[in-house]
C-alpha cells in the first residue's frame, strides 16, 4: 500500500501488456522476439524505406489498440485520481488506454504520442486513425496524404524524433509536485522519460518501482516490486 499524499506515475508498455498489447524488451517482448522490428520505430527506417512502412501499418492492425480494453492496472490508476493523489500520469504508451479506462485527459502526459491520430511527414496535417484504418483494411499498404501525397505516419514519436516540449514540461511539473515517484512497467532504459526517476531521487523522494523485469534505478528505489502489475497496481493504491 502506498500511502503518500500526491504520487506521480509513469507508466510504459508492462502496464498493457494484460490488455493484449505485447512490450518492447520483455521475454516476449516485440523486439526480443524480432529484434528486426526495431527499425519500424526509427523515423530515418521509416522514412526511406517503403518496406520499413508496409511492415509498420502491418503491425498497427495486427495489433489493433483501438479493440481493446483497460485492464485491472490501468482501472487501479484512475482511482488514485478519484482519491485526489495523482498529480500526473506520464506515459510512455500510446495505446490510450489510460484515457479509455476513465483516466482525464488533462492529467495524462504521453510522452511518445498517440496511435489514434496520423500526422503527414510533409504538410504535417493530422487526421485521425480511423479515417487510415480503411484504406489498410482495403490492401493499401503504405498509405500517402490525400492532400500532398506525402508520407503518412502514425502520430508517435519514434527514435530520432523530437519530444513535444510542452507536454514534457507538463510530465517534469508533475514529477517535481509529488511526495512519491511511482514507475509502472518501464525498462527505464528510454530518456527523457527515465529521467524523471532522478527528478525524484535527487530531491529525496521515494521511488517505487513495479516492472517484471530489472531497471537500471532498482537499487537506488525504496521498493522494488516484480509481481504482475493488474494484480499488485490495485491492492497498492487502496487506502485503509
């Protein structure tokens, strides 16, 4: 149980996993199984290589985030907001899940962007997925702006991209106003998102840590927890 009065948490791919949605570095994690996939999220692979695209839109509707349900961790997240102790919660994720189990949007940071909306590389228009999603479903396989012809990219950050500053000044603000840093599902191997765990430690706050698999930060935590996070996320944030 965690009984701290403002907690800022940071959640990355462990905390889907539940909901069908497999991590990156895991045993059966998407580049562990496939290390090849790695260049589906580098945005120079993306860009000059078609194959490197109809590989990406692939994976999006193989593994479609916009069938599928909250879990029990991410349900556990919008009752520390209904008791009044979230003061943000910074995601590494960009299924949007968190908002879809009830979670409010102001107080969810994603750090990495979303899924739910696509951004032309070229006029740099955004529209949203589900206007894409038929075009795939339909044998397109890389899919180009009906207004440019440029390139069409799912609205995440990906590696040689630049993070949006202002929603990590939003993730930075809610880390420094919290007693307890609190690190859900996350190699903590991916800056500036880890970073934010020395924001913590730095001004002497605890740092929790609930992830299957060692983090670079284990040592310097308070608590280090490896039990499944939809069973253990529920039972932490329950008050007596």
């Amino acid at each position: 149980m965690i009984e701290a009065e403002r907690i800022a948490v940071l959640t990355g791919a462990g905390i889907s996993t539940a909901s069908g949605i497999p991590d990156f570095r895991g045993p059966q994690g998407l580049w562990t199984k496939n290390p090849a996939a790695e260049a589906m999220f580098d945005i120079d692979e993306y860009v000059a290589s078609r194959d490197v695209r109809v590989a990406t839109w692939k994976h999006r509707l193989a593994v479609p985030a916009w069938t599928l349900e909250p879990n029990p961790g991410h349900l556990a997240l919008v009752e520390l907001e209904r008791q009044g102790r979230l003061t943000g919660l910074i995601t590494q994720n960009v299924d949007g899940l968190h908002q879809k189990a009830g979670s409010s949007p102001e107080l969810v940071h994603e750090l990495h962007g979303t899924v739910w909306y696509v951004d032309c590389l070229q006029c740099e228009r955004r529209i949203p997925m589900a206007d894409v999603l038929p075009r795939l479903e339909s044998g397109d396989e890389d899919p180009a702006c009906e207004v440019c012809g440029g390139i069409l990219k799912s609205a995440t950050v990906s590696f040689g991209q630049s993070l949006d500053r202002a929603v990590l000044d939003r993730a930075v603000a809610a880390a420094e106003s919290a007693d307890l840093f609190l690190a859900i599902g996350t190699s903590l191997q991916v800056y500036p998102a880890a970073g934010l765990c020395d924001l913590a430690l730095n001004a002497g706050k605890p740092l929790v840590i609930l992830n299957a698999q060692p983090t670079p930060y284990d040592e310097q935590a308070t608590t280090v927890l490896r039990t499944p996070i939809e069973t253990t996320l529920p039972d932490l944030v329950t008050l007596p």
